[in-house]
C-alpha cells in the first residue's frame, strides 16, 4: 500500500517523514543531503546493521521506493559523522521537528509603481 509522506521543515530543507505503526520514519535521501552523504546507503550502512527498509511513497512524479530510517538508526549516524550539522540535525531531531513551513517571497501588489528602465549602449 503506497504512503503518502507529510513534509517537515528542517529550516527550509523540507524532510519527508512517515507514520507507520505510531513511529516515525525518515526518508534517507533528505537527510543525507543535510550530512553531506551522496547516496542513503552510503550514510547508513557503515553504523546501521539492521535491514533497510524501503517505502513505496506517493509522490508526485508517481509511486516510488524510499529509503526510510528510524531515528535510533539516524542517531548512529549522527554519532560518528563529522558533518557541521550534525548537531544542528540532532538538536532538531530532539526539538520535535516542528512544522515551520519557508515564508514565501512577497509578490508586488497591483497599487505598487513599478519602474522599468532599459539602458542601450
């Protein structure tokens, strides 16, 4: 049964998570990107012995297999990874991930004057 995963914000990098059983499970791929790993298996097999566990996610290019990590497992990694945030990471592991969705960037209103110039040389 494909999942459909909810976006949490790591400043304004979203994450995806799933629910599956009351856990909360990460999708590898955006958290290696944070660590600076290039592959999810390159971040989790040298400190993870367990199985990986793969996803089918909905998303919008169709459904596809994700790689997803509890966060015990996320914790070893962060344990030994030498990565500049990896304890910012941690710290909003344990925050809550809370939902902070990016400010989009303000649109012009009609009333506001907008002056174009053109220079030709």
């Amino acid at each position: 049964m494909p999942n459909k995963p909810e976006t949490v914000f790591y400043g304004e990098i979203p994450v995806r998570t799933f629910t599956m059983n009351g856990r909360i499970k990460y999708a590898a791929r955006d958290l290696c990107g944070i660590l600076g790993y290039h592959a999810p298996h390159d971040m989790l097999n040298p400190f993870v012995k367990s199985r990986p566990e793969y996803i089918d996610a909905v998303t919008r290019g169709g459904t596809q297999k994700i790689r997803v990590a509890e966060r015990a497992d996320i914790e070893k990694v962060l344990d030994r990874c030498r990565n500049r945030n990896a304890p910012k990471l941690r710290a909003w592991l344990r925050g809550g991930t809370a939902q902070t969705a990016p400010k989009p960037a303000e649109k012009p209103k009609k009333d506001d004057n907008v002056l174009l110039v053109f220079v030709f040389d």
